[in-house]
C-alpha cells in the first residue's frame, strides 16, 4: 500500500492534493476541484489543506 505522502512531481502549491491523488490513484484534477468545492463551501478545507501541508511528509521520488 502506499504511504500518504505531498507529492513533490504533480504539485501546484503545497502538494497535499497531488499527493491525495496519488494515495487514491485517481486524477489530481478531480482531487483539487472537490478541494476547492469544499473551501468554497465549508471554511474547513481551507484549515485542512493549511494542516496537511505542515504534517504530510515530502515523497521520495
């Protein structure tokens, strides 16, 4: 299994949604655009990306 982890190849800002992408093997498109609906919507996204991109640790390729 793959370790959740920001992704340093297919990032925009920080990394977290390229990453998340990556953990569930879907498009990062798709994972930025709920990302987005969801600081847009609830305030929460904007804390849990702020969050995840001081915890998650940096991949290692």
């Amino acid at each position: 299994m793959k370790k959740l982890a920001k992704s340093s190849r297919n990032k925009v800002l920080c990394g977290v949604c390229g990453g998340f992408a990556d953990y569930l093997n879907i498009d990062p498109t798709v994972v930025r655009i709920l990302w987005a609906l969801l600081s847009c919507f609830f305030f929460i996204g904007v804390v849990a990306y702020i969050v995840a991109a001081i915890v998650m640790p940096f991949d290692n390729e």
